[in-house]
C-alpha cells in the first residue's frame, strides 16, 4: 500500500480526474473531499457491508406473496 | 388459481449480487398481469431469491440519479439503442406487507436484451437501503432486526 503524509488543504491526485483533499482534522476524525466524475462509485466501506446484509435479510424470497400482490394492485406506493 | 401467466427469463449477474457473488446466473420470474413486481432466483441456490420491484415506474426523480460508468454499461453489454431496467430489491415484512422496503441506494440495472444484470450502490448518501414502500406507513416492521443508526 502506498502511504502518503498530508496537511490540511493538501491534495493528491489519482489518475486524471480524481483529486482528494484532506479538508480537516479532528482528533481522530479526517474530513476527506473527494472531486471525481459522477460516474465513479465512492462508498465508506460500511455502505458496502449494509448492502450485503440488507441483500441477506431480502434474500430468501422464492416467490411473490399474493397478499403483497394485492396491496400493490390496491395502493401505490409513493403517492407524490 | 394457476390461470396466471409466468415470464422466465434468465439473466447473468457477471458480479454476482453483494453478499451472493458465488451465484452468477439468476432467473428472472415475472407474473404477465403485474408489470411491478418480479422475482429473482438464483439458478445454483433454490434458496436465494429476491422479490425485485420496477421502481422506474414510480420514483420519477430516481432515475436521473443512476448514470453508470462506462465499465459498468460494458458490464451489463448496454449499446446506444438498449434502455436497461431500474428494478429496487424489495424487504418484505411478512406479519405486514405494507412495511416492506425497498433498497434505494443499491438499484439492480437489468439490460433484457443481452440479458445481464447487476446491482450498483449509488454515492448518494440520501438514499436508503430501507426505504418504506408505503411513505405514510413507515412504522418499522417488528420482525426486522434492530434498526442501523444512519449515519451523519
């Protein structure tokens, strides 16, 4: 892994169009800006982990509940 | 009782789905009178499977917020003219259906036409992996496990 030291304000850069700032510092807390194209997935690591439990708990569904069916045919969702 | 028509449609997930990366091949199972709801079985593994809501059809503002890279369009095989499906893994709560939820900040991107599919966590912050189905009943469902604290 590559370490690199830095200040507050201070930038690197990663390819051609990613720069990350070290915005502040906190005791133990780093305030990170991170300036990338859209289309370039940054997730804390936790995310990714509350997506894999969240798929853990959905995931024993192997086939559609009629009664959930009939909600849906009844009410819709998101009312906006 | 059985009169209903069943769709099956098999789709490659190349990544797998987070948590079940092991299994690449699902089988996208889908009622022809209800354009909502789908479910999606693993092929290797009877026992995974998810029950996929069509959220493009409601949450206009979503959509916008989907734009993959091009790594992931290469992915799931996306050319010019295909238009890829925006489908949320639904959280059902089986003692009230109606506090089910549904998965924001990971969509699954569905492209038909090559048969492919993946599911991408967004950047947003602002979108949740418990979204209520039902905004006016956002009650938690009490079969669920303890509540994750968001995250500021």
């Amino acid at each position: 892994m590559l370490v690199l030291a830095r200040k507050i304000d201070e930038k690197i850069k990663i390819g051609d169009d990613i720069e990350i700032t070290i915005v502040d510092i906190t005791g133990d807390t780093v305030r990170i800006g991170i300036e990338a194209p859209r289309t370039v997935r940054i997730l804390r690591h936790e995310v990714y982990e509350e997506i894999v439990k969240q798929n853990m708990e959905a995931s024993k569904q192997t086939e559609i509940p009629q009664e959930l069916q009939k909600i849906l045919s009844n009410k819709k969702p998101w009312p906006r | 009782m059985d009169t209903v028509k069943k769709k099956e449609t098999l789709i490659e997930f190349p990544r797998g789905i987070p948590g079940f990366e092991e299994y690449k091949t699902f089988k996208l199972i889908e009622d022809e009178e209800d354009p909502f709801l789908a479910n999606l079985l693993a092929v290797e593994n009877g026992q995974a499977g998810f029950v996929l809501f069509r959220i493009q059809l409601f949450l206009e503002d979503y959509l916008p917020q989907i734009e993959l890279a091009d790594e992931e369009a290469r992915l799931l095989e996306i050319t010019q003219t295909d238009t890829p499906e925006v489908w949320t893994i639904l959280t059902l709560c089986h003692s009230d259906f109606t506090k089910t939820t549904a998965n924001l900040r990971a969509p699954v991107i569905i492209n038909r036409r090559a048969r492919k599919g993946a599911q991408f966590v967004l950047n947003d912050d602002s979108y949740s992996a418990r979204y209520p189905l039902f905004a006016d009943l956002a009650a938690p469902c009490n079969h669920g496990t303890e509540r994750r604290q968001e995250r500021g």
